[in-house]
C-alpha cells in the first residue's frame, strides 16, 4: 500500500516548453490520495484521464511537475521499478500460455521461487474464483473469464498500487455490472491504492471512494460521488454526473425569481442573497429529471411545455418536453400515464435547484459546500 501524490503535474506533446499550457493533454494535475484509497478519474474522450494514468504507470513521461508514490518521486523511473501493476482495456493475455502461465509471467521475470509463485497463484485464482480456469488458454475464456485472469495478474505481482484503464469497456453490460461489483470487492479485500479510468459516471458514481472529473486536461472538481451530485462546483460537473443527466435553462433574475419562456422559479434565501449582493442578472437554472414531479396546482416553481418523447422503463417514465427554446426531461413514476402531445405542468422545491454563471459557468450560492481543493481554478 501507498500514498501517490501528483504535484503540478503537466504531459505536453507539442513544444514540450514549460508553461505552455495551451498545448498540455493534461495541465497542473494535483491530487494525494490516502493510503489503499479507491480513485477514479472520470471524464468524456480526450480529456487527459488515460494520459494522467500512464504517467503514473510511467508509460509516459510527465513533461511538468513531481510524481510520487510512497514518499519517492517516480518522475524519472522506469515503468518496471514503480512497483505499480495494471490491468488495460486489452487483457493482454499471452495466447499461447495457460491461465497460470499467465499469472506467473511476471513472477518468472523476476526469479521467484517456484514455491512461492504457485502459492501467489494459488491464491489469486481462490480469490477471484478461477481456480477450473488455470491450464486453459485465452481463448477458451470468456470476455469475464479473461477480465478475471487479467486481475490475477496484476493482483499476484503484491503492487503498491493498482492502475486499471477502462477494464470493463469490453464486456456487455450484465456483465459490467458484476464486474465492478466484484472489483470493489476485492479492492476492500486486498485495500490497495487503485487509480480507475473510465468515461462512465456510473462506473465512477458506485466505485470510486473519490472521484476525479476532468476535462480538456484539467481537473474540474474533486470529490465524493455523492458531494459532486449535490455541489457541483460548475456546469460541467453538474451535467457529466448523474442519469438521467441534468436540465439547464438560460433565466433572467429579478427580486429572487427567475424565469424564461415556460418557467419560473422563486429562489430560496441564500439564493437570494447571493444573486442580489452579486447583482446577477442572467443564470443557468439546473435542474435533475429525478427532482421534478407533476403539479396539479398553480405553484410559484414551474415549468410548463409539450410531451414529445415518452420512455416507459418499468419503475420511471422518462419525459422529454419541449420548453420554449429548451427541451426537458423529468423521470416520473412508472405508473404515470402520459401521451405524446399532452401538456404537463411540472414543479420542483426550491432547494433542488442548481445556479451557474452564465460567463464562468461556476456555481452561484453555493461555493461554500464545494470543498476548496475539490474546485478547478478558474
């Protein structure tokens, strides 16, 4: 087990010149984990997650900036000197080796005992539950057969810690499902500090202990999955986690209302407050589908427009309206029963609304609940 630290980190693949970090992949990148923590680093396509793990993994070389794990700088070691084990997206099995041939491939390199490695084996295949598995070959593996086997690798080298990039985006999705879960099983059972890359925030919401959101190479908030559903620090965050995904409407602000063509809402008082003492006038208003309900009343918060899409799930119905020049989504329960053309009413509280500036697209009114190091620097 092992504390990483990132300190300023920058990777840039064009002048390579300090402080041009108009051209980094990823820019002044910091973040200390705690000892066996589970971190994911979360973020749409491009947006620097995977190049920030394979400079910790020292496939890349970090062009700004200290990299530390365990207390020593790893900037300038090589890949096989970091004590650090990775599963990729891949597998990366050898074809031609059994399952435990596989596992042991990293063991033969260094000269361990023969002994010894068939205890580690021995145990990594109990764990994950492959034991029937070890004298096949890959490809009589199925995709979660091969993911398990991938982990038995890494987990049999004892690492520091454990990098893992979007080892899950090959399976279907029932098997995702089980595979996560088991992943976080084992990393309670093995407590490792893990670095997890996805662009899936429902893989990033139930594993990570602390999330990462990037995004065009810089940190946009770190927290837990549950502070960065509720304080987001910006629109952006506020938009990539959660799913359903959140709603915005551009609204004017006048003596604590704000509204559009459709919608109005009254804001609660440190809403108020801050909007007033800002002397805001425009905002975004973000609002989750899940906090919407039907309103059979004339209610100060409201939105009102036409049904143009229905999706009926079971459990939810998911609504798509069309607002004025916005389109909304509201998910309400699975017995409502409503048509495509149909005019609904929708309300929400007050609390649940989200304010962003409409230049900075940072939070309004709410600063003091994002944590100071979560927030991206404007």
């Amino acid at each position: 087990m092992a504390i990483v630290e990132l300190k300023n980190v920058a990777k840039n693949y064009g002048s390579q010149t300090k402080g041009s970090s108009g051209n980094n992949a990823v820019d002044n990148f910091n973040l200390v984990t705690r000892d066996g923590e589970f971190v994911v680093l979360v973020g749409p396509s491009g947006c620097g997650k995977s190049t920030t793990m394979r400079m910790i993994a020292g496939l890349e070389r970090n062009t700004e900036g200290e990299i530390l794990i365990g207390g020593r700088d790893v900037s300038q070691v090589p890949p096989k000197e970091r004590d650090i084990a990775m599963v990729f997206q891949s597998y990366a099995l050898y074809p031609h080796m059994s399952v435990a041939e596989n596992m042991a491939f990293s063991l033969r390199l260094k000269k361990r005992p023969a002994e010894e490695i068939k205890t580690k084996i021995d145990e990594a295949a109990q764990t994950l539950g492959i034991e029937p598995l070890l004298e096949r070959k890959p490809r009589e593996l199925s995709g979660g057969q091969r993911q398990r086997v991938a982990l038995g690798r890494a987990i049999v080298r004892d690492p520091q810690v454990f990098l893992m990039d979007e080892p899950l985006s090959n399976l279907d999705a029932k098997l995702r499902v089980d595979m996560r879960a088991e992943i976080v099983k084992l990393h309670k059972r093995l407590n490792v500090t893990t670095f997890y890359v996805t662009h899936d925030q429902v893989e990033a919401m139930t594993m990570g202990e602390r999330i990462v959101v990037m995004k065009d190479g810089r940190i946009q908030q770190i927290d837990t999955p549950i502070n960065l559903y509720e304080f987001p620090a910006n629109r952006f965050v506020a938009g990539f986690i959660g799913n359903p995904a959140m709603n915005f409407l551009r609204a004017r602000h006048a003596d604590g209302v704000v509204s559009g063509d459709g919608y109005g809402f009254t804001l609660d008082a440190d809403h108020t407050q801050t909007m007033t003492s800002q002397r805001v006038a425009d905002v975004w208003v973000g609002i989750r589908p899940e906090h919407l309900r039907l309103s059979d009343t004339v209610d100060t918060n409201r939105i009102e427009g036409r049904v143009e899409v229905v999706e009926t799930l079971g459990a939810v119905t998911m609504v798509q309206l069309s607002v004025g020049e916005h389109f909304v989504f509201a998910q309400l329960p699975g017995h409502q029963k409503v048509a495509i053309g149909d005019t609904l009413t929708l309300t929400c509280d007050s609390d649940k609304l989200h304010l962003f500036d409409t230049d900075s697209e940072l939070v309004i009114g709410r600063e003091s609940m994002v944590q100071p190091s979560a927030a991206a620097e404007a």
